[in-house]
C-alpha cells in the first residue's frame, strides 16, 4: 500500500502517546492531517510549527514520524522557490534527526523512507506542482 494523505481520525489521536503543540483553547492545530501507510505502520504527523517570513526568521516544523510504534523526531524547514507557471521547488531541511537507540543500527533505511513520507506528504495547493528535494543536516 502506499502512503494516504488524509485527515487524522479523532480515535487515533487519543493514542498518540507524544507532545503535540496545543493553544490556549485547548485545540491541537498541528493534529488534523496525517501522512500513512497502514500496512507497514507508519505515520507522519506534524507536531509544531513556528517562525515564517512574517516573523523574519525560517519557519521550521516538527514532526514525529512513526513507526511500528516508535517514534523518530525531527525538525525541517521548508523553503519555496519557483512558481506555479514553471514548477515549484520545494526544498525541505532535515535537523535534529533523533532516531531511538534500537533503532540506530537502521538509521539509512529511516533516512530513506523520511524521504518516501515527505515526498508523499499532501505539501499546500496542488502536490504535482512540487519537485521536492529533502536534505539532511548530519
């Protein structure tokens, strides 16, 4: 099966057993969208997001990718060049890979499907425009 785009069910998000960036209301804005395959058991799923040209400095997400159960975070920060006319770039900035210590030895095959999710992730407006290119800041 391949990677859904799709809204996160609310009983799935009672089982999310890590910290996601609530606001004052209570509301989780980061939880509404996830990337998945059931199949192999894994998820993507943003957990805060912050900065942007109108706070003057790079935005930068979080995420917590999972899989079969354990979770790998990380940090990346998007940047847009080109247009919808001749294509859009979209290069994302892997930091602060922290990969769990069982997981260590099967670090480039995380490296790789990190990859594979965020080339399926539903990016904004229309995901084939995007040529998307991830890099990692070992």
């Amino acid at each position: 099966m391949a990677f859904l785009n799709e809204i996160i069910p609310e009983e799935q998000k009672d089982k999310f057993t890590f910290p996601v960036e609530t606001n004052r209301d209570g509301s989780k804005p980061t939880l509404y969208k996830w990337t998945v395959d059931f199949e192999r058991n894994i998820f993507l799923v943003m957990t805060k997001h912050g900065g942007g040209a109108h706070q003057g400095v790079p935005r930068t997400e979080w995420y917590v990718l999972s899989w079969n159960g354990e979770v790998i975070n990380f940090q990346c920060e998007p940047e847009y060049s080109g247009d919808f006319s001749t294509g859009q770039n979209l290069l994302l900035k892997i930091k602060q890979l922290t990969i769990p210590l069982d997981l260590q030895i099967r670090k480039e095959e995380i490296i790789q499907l990190i990859k594979d999710i965020l080339d399926a992730k539903s990016w904004p407006y229309k995901r084939s425009a995007y040529i998307v290119t991830v890099e990692f800041d070992q």
